[in-house]
C-alpha cells in the first residue's frame, strides 16, 4: 500500500511546479520569437507606406511577387542564387570540412593546433571578412590579382565580385572559409566520438583509410551530416550580412548575388533615398523565406530520419 | 494546493504578459534617449510661461528642436545655429540628428506621438511627401514669402504639391559634372573640354600615355544613374525638358533622345580602368584622392574630401555636343527643413526658416560644408574658390539647370524608375544589354504603374 502510494506520487501526479522553470523561456521565445514571426506574416497580408503597413489586401502581395514583372523575375532570381549559394558551400564548407576532420583526428603530430587554427576565421565578424576579401579581391589594388600575375596566370584575371559568372562562386568561398571551422567542429567530435574498439577491429581485419572512411566513419557520422546539413541550409537561406559586405544591397552584379536576404532588406528598408520601402511585400518575401526553410528542415528531417 | 500554485502561475503569467506588451506599447514613443529627455526639457519649460500669452513668450528664451539625418554635421551645424543666436539672442536651436538609415522611422513615430522636434529635415520627393500628407507639416507659402523667387524651380518642386503648395523648405543640393586632377592635365598640356569631341580626345591623349583616364566602375550601381547618366546624359536627352516631358507622360523613356544619351555615354567605357565591373565608389574615390586617374564623373559633395587630401582638383561642367549648344547642369536638392505643425514655437520656428532662406545663410552653410550648396537664385559668396566656380555655371548664360531624371514622381512606386535605372545602366556599362534593350526594359517597369 504505501509502494503504491509512492508510485502513484511520482508517476501519475503531475508536478505543476515544473512549468515555473520552463516560463523564463517560454516568455523570452514567445515575445522574441513567436509573436515577431507571426507578427510578420500578419503583416504580409496587408500593403501601404510606413514602418507598419495599414490597408488589408489579402494575399496581393502574393499575387505581386508570383506574377507580376518584375517582382516575379526577381523572387525566382533570388531562389535560384540560394539554392547555387546552398549547393557551392556544402560542397566547399562541409565537404571539405569533412576530409579535414578526418585529416585531423589522424593520430599525427600536430594535429591539435590544427584543430585550433581551423575555428579561427568562425571567430571573426562576417562584417570584416566581407570587407577584408573584398579588398583582395578589388580590382585595382587587390592582392589577389598580383598573385595571380605573379605565379602566370594573369591571363585569368576577371573582376571577381563584378563578374555575374564569378561573384556568387567568389561569395561561396568566402562563406565556406568563414565557417569551415562549425563542420569541423561537429566532425571531430563525432570522429572521436567513434569506438575506438571498433576501429580497432577494422583496423586487425586489414581495412585501408578509404575503406575506415566508407564504412566506418561517414555511417557512424550520418547523424552529424544531418545536422551541419540543416545548419548550412538555414545559414544560407537566411545569409545576408556577407552578400552585403561584399556586393551591396542591390544584388549587384546584374542579380548575379541577389539572394533571399538582400531581396527581403532591399524591399522592406530601400536601397537608397529614392527606392520606395515597401514593408507589406518584405513581410510577404520573408514568409515565404521562413516557409521554405520549414520545408528544406522537414524534408531534411526525413533524410536522416533514423539517424537525427 | 496544486490548484493554488496553478492559478498563481497563470496570475503571474497574464502579470508578465501584460507587463512585457505595455513596454512594448511605450518602446514606439520615445524615439531616442536625446528625444525623451528633450521632451521633458520642453514641458518644463512650457509649464513656467503656461500663463503668459504670445506677445510675453516671444520675449522668453525659446529652444528650437532641430532634427535631421546627418549625424557629421553636428559641429558645422552647430557653429552656424550660434549666429543664427547671435541675430535673434532669444531663440537657441538645438541640434538633434538621427543616424540616416534610423532616421525615418524615428521621425515618423516621433510625430505621430507628438514628441517631433520643432523643425525636421526632409528628404526629397516621396521621402518628404509622406511626412506632408501625413499632416505633420505646416505651408509654408506665406510664412516665408521670399522662397518662390529665390529658389531655383526645380528643387522647389521636390517638397510642393501639384497645386503649389510648398512645404518644405531646400537646405541643399549638390551638383555634378566632372572632377579632374590638374597636375596630370597640365602634363599632357589639357585643357577643360567644351565639346564631346574635345572631351574623348582628350580621353585618347590621356589613354595613349598610359594614364588611369577614368576613376570609374559599374559595382555600384546608384553611381551610374546619379553621377554618368543623369550628369554626362542631360545634353543629350535634353536636360530639365525632357525630364518634365517624362514625368508629364509626353514622351516615353523609350524616346530616341535616351537612347542616344545612352550611346554618347557608351563612347567613354573604353576609357574605363581595367576591371571596372568590380570597382565600387569607395574605390573609385579613393583611385581620384591618390591621384591614380586623371577625372572622376562625380558630385560636389567630395570638394570637402578633395581639399583635404590636398590634390590639386579641377572642375568642368558637363560637355556639349557642338559648340555653343545649351549645358544642362545638374543640380538639384537633397534635403529641405519643414515646420512640426505641433510645435508651440511657431513665430520662433517661421524666424528661423526665413533666416535659413538668406544669403547670409547660404554663405555660411556652404562655406561649412563645401560641396553642398543652397539651391537659391540669388548670389552668395563662398570663399573656397573652386566651389565657388562649381555653383556659378548655374548662373551662366546658355545654361540650364536640372535634376535627377527618375527621382520626381516616377520613383513613388516599385518598380521605381531609379530602381529600373540602376539595373539597365549597371548591364549597359558592362555591355551585356544594348541601349535600345535598356530603354525598353525601363519602360516596360515603368508601364506596370506609371504610365498605366
């Protein structure tokens, strides 16, 4: 009797005080966060001058963005330069990022003040990464360039950030050497985070490093994969600041770099003094931002659904 | 007792709830720190003439609120206030700028809470249109009689309506043509081109000795609409006529005049410095400042960075096609002062527009902030001399003064002209649109509203 008095206590009894430690963050979340969001697509839904739109017009700024020239041209624009932005740094960031985690969690000298130097450049300010590579990629004083003539191959010199073929590549780069060090990071730690019996085992039945890395390292890591995976997508669909250090606001050159967040700033804030704010349509350009990333994570989600 | 702690919870929950949206609620009032303790300054002060009528204020020591956007101005603005006080000991004006970019929106929700200061600054057109139609603004028509005489038409017409009314007043514009680097003319024996002609040979001269000919670049691309072609374009699509045509809906910006604008202009790119695609305006500045390209398409608004790097500059007006043709010279005004229809300082706020409206004042204010200049008709003397030269061609014979092409009605909606603008003309000097393309694209953005 008095056993079932406990459990009955303990398990069927729910302990009301528990929500007192959840409300400081639920409090924070919900003005911070939830109220803001929703806040946001109310104000998609409703157009006019000024920092908060008054006159209800349903879904025409929908209609605006999805047909209308050329506001259509420019929506599309900016998907595909994210999704190209997306694709270049998985590549550059993760991929990379990958084989160096492997490189170094290799029991070689050395290897931790590598870890070390990795992570520096995820310490700096985007802000000045964006203006220090713009600087050396500038076509007049650039350093760049010099480099380039200097070891022969000044016939490839291009402006690198005026060039629509190559400005979103150059952007890709910058932002996968910014941040090459998150995926490192993460891989390291799961790598040694892999049994060393099991390696071990491997290692007795004759496995070479391509094979360790094939069926070893890269299923156990499946989970990490996952989550970089999500990071680097929200990351880039809501990137901003380093398409604004280093080609403006305006997309510049010719929508080569016009992404999501500088398609969002430049239709909600205005470019310049005389480019009309329209924050009704921004709120409707950030809605749809927020509900393709809610896809990209589910769809994500469901990839490394065993895993994650 | 659980269904105490329970409604405690909920209690203090609601408590919270309420408490974080009435903060919220209070955040949109006071806009800055500067404004909420000037607001108290100020009711202080009304408190203590509270009985006093009109006539006995005016003898009380009245503090103007002066807001604007141009938070580098402090010092100049500030020693130009103090002779204002000099004249009227009674009025002191205290300067209040707001950083650009927060500048709006704080001024929007400073008025609509009545806590605006006393005298605001305006942007041109639509900027300053939405504080007008707002109501926030008084006309100043009548209070200032001199200002539709004095002041140059066109910037008038950035801060009046349709049937006249006037209701900001212009501070200052700046004007544009071409920067150039006088130890590098007078090496190659240059002189100031006054026709097209003279202009690209001189390009060639420059170009054939291995000089930088241009400080020049398309990355950004406000630089091309506001310093190539609404600067070097006006002689040949028209100038102030053709602008006043497009925005009358007259002509189309599909007219043969805009393109040919387009093709003169296209005749100086092979002067452009190798990568110009990739050289932004910081760049371009910073080539003319180290003396690296002999001229710089530009605005008077870098006389100021120019005399401090100690080069020694040279201006010309924009070049004709033949001789003796019309200069269409553009000048046209940024930024305006308007009165706070709430103000209680009124007689005090109207005394102070009509002092700005002066001479004496265009003076100061130009010899304070080289580059930028009064846009009024009447004389006033400045005593640099190259900004000197700069605002007198606008009162030579055989030439006109214009604007902005785009920035007057066709930029209230997107797509805004300046915006479509911006975009062709950055594909244009990259030679990846030709000009009948570019003008075409123009108009097509320009018929979704404009011209419906």
């Amino acid at each position: 009797m008095n056993l079932s008095k406990i459990e009955k206590n303990s398990f069927k009894k729910f302990r009301w005080y528990i929500l007192w430690f959840l409300l400081p963050a639920l409090i924070i979340y919900t003005v911070f966060m939830i109220l803001p969001l929703f806040n946001s697509m109310r104000m998609s839904f409703y157009t006019g001058p000024g920092i908060v739109p008054k006159e209800f017009i349903g879904f025409g700024n929908y209609i605006k963005l999805f047909t209308q020239f050329p506001f259509n041209i420019r929506l599309s624009n900016a998907l595909l330069n994210n999704i190209k932005l997306f694709i270049m740094v998985m590549f550059f960031q993760n991929l990379i990022g990958f084989f160096f985690a492997i490189l170094i969690t290799r029991k070689i000298k050395g290897t931790k003040f590598f870890r070390t130097l990795f992570f520096i450049p995820t310490a700096l300010s985007v802000i000045v990464v964006g203006f220090i590579f713009s600087l050396i990629l500038n076509p007049v004083w650039g350093i760049f360039d010099r480099l380039l003539e200097f070891i022969g191959f000044g016939a490839y010199i291009t402006p690198w950030l005026g060039n629509p073929k190559t400005a979103l590549v150059a952007i890709a780069l910058v932002v996968a050497w910014h941040n090459i060090g998150i995926p490192v990071v993460f891989f390291t730690a799961a790598i040694d985070g892999i049994s060393e019996d099991v390696l071990e085992a491997a290692r007795i039945d004759g496995v070479s490093l391509s094979g360790e890395v094939r069926h070893i390292i890269f299923p156990l890591l499946k989970p990490t994969i996952g989550i970089v995976s999500i990071l680097t997508f929200v990351g880039n669909f809501s990137e901003f600041e380093i398409v604004y250090s280093m080609t403006g606001i305006s997309g510049s050159p010719e929508f080569a770099t016009d992404i999501f967040g500088s398609l969002f700033y430049r239709t909600t804030f205005g470019t310049t003094m005389n480019v009309v704010s329209d924050v009704g349509l921004g709120a409707a350009i950030a809605t749809i931002m927020f509900m393709i990333i809610l896809i990209g994570v589910l769809f994500f989600l469901r990839i490394f659904k065993r895993e994650v | 007792m659980k269904r105490k702690i329970t409604v405690t919870f909920v209690f203090c929950l609601a408590a919270i709830f309420v408490a974080v949206f009435s903060m919220l609620g209070c955040q949109s009032a006071p806009v800055s720190e500067t404004a909420e303790t000037a607001v108290s300054e100020t009711t202080a002060e009304e408190t203590i003439p509270a009985e006093a009528d009109e006539t006995t204020q005016a003898e009380e020591k009245v503090t103007l609120r002066y807001t604007s956007l141009r938070t580098e101005d402090v010092d100049a603005i500030n020693r130009i206030n103090a002779e204002f006080t000099k004249a009227y000991p009674n009025i002191e004006i205290k300067f209040e700028p707001i950083k650009n970019t927060e500048y709006d929106a704080a001024l929007k929700t400073s008025l609509e809470t009545k806590t605006g200061a006393d005298i605001v600054m305006l942007r041109s057109f639509d900027g300053g249109r939405q504080i007008y139609d707002s109501g926030y603004l008084l006309e100043l028509n009548d209070l200032i009689p001199n200002m539709s005489s004095d002041f140059t038409p066109n910037s008038l017409r950035a801060w009046s309506t349709d049937d006249g009314k006037i209701y900001g007043l212009p501070y200052f514009g700046s004007i544009d043509a071409v920067w150039y680097n006088k130890a590098i003319f007078a090496e190659y024996n240059l002189s100031e081109p006054e026709t097209w002609d003279e202009f690209l040979s001189i390009c060639q001269t420059l170009k054939d000795n291995g000089e930088t000919v241009f400080a020049h670049g398309t990355k950004d691309t406000w630089v091309l609409t506001e310093t190539l072609y609404c600067d070097l374009g006006p002689n040949f699509y028209g100038g102030e006529e053709s602008r006043l045509s497009l925005i009358n809906k007259e002509i189309k910006f599909t007219d043969q005049r805009f393109i040919d604008a387009f093709d003169k202009l296209a005749e100086l790119i092979p002067y452009f410095p190798k990568g110009y695609e990739g050289i932004d305006y910081v760049t371009m500045q910073q080539m003319f400042l180290n003396e690296q390209a002999a001229m710089w398409i530009g605005g008077s608004w870098e006389l100021g960075m120019i005399a401090e790097s100690g080069i020694d500059a040279g201006w010309f007006a924009p070049p004709v096609e033949n001789k003796g043709d019309t200069t269409h010279y553009a000048f046209y005004a940024d930024l305006a002062l308007g009165i706070n229809k709430d103000t209680q300082y009124k007689d005090a706020c109207v005394k102070y527009l009509q002092w700005v409206a002066t001479a004496e004042h265009a003076s100061l204010l130009a010899n304070e902030l080289p580059g930028m200049y009064p846009p009024l008709t009447v004389e006033y003397k400045i005593d640099n001399e190259l900004a000197q030269k700069i605002i007198d061609i606008t009162r030579m014979d055989n030439v006109k003064v214009t604007g902005q092409l785009m920035w007057e009605k066709l930029s209230s909606q997107e797509p805004s002209g300046n915006s479509l603008l911006d975009e062709v003309s950055q594909k244009f000097f990259n030679k990846k649109m030709t000009s009948n393309e570019a003008v075409e694209y123009v108009q097509k953005g320009l018929d979704t509203w404009y011209f419906k």
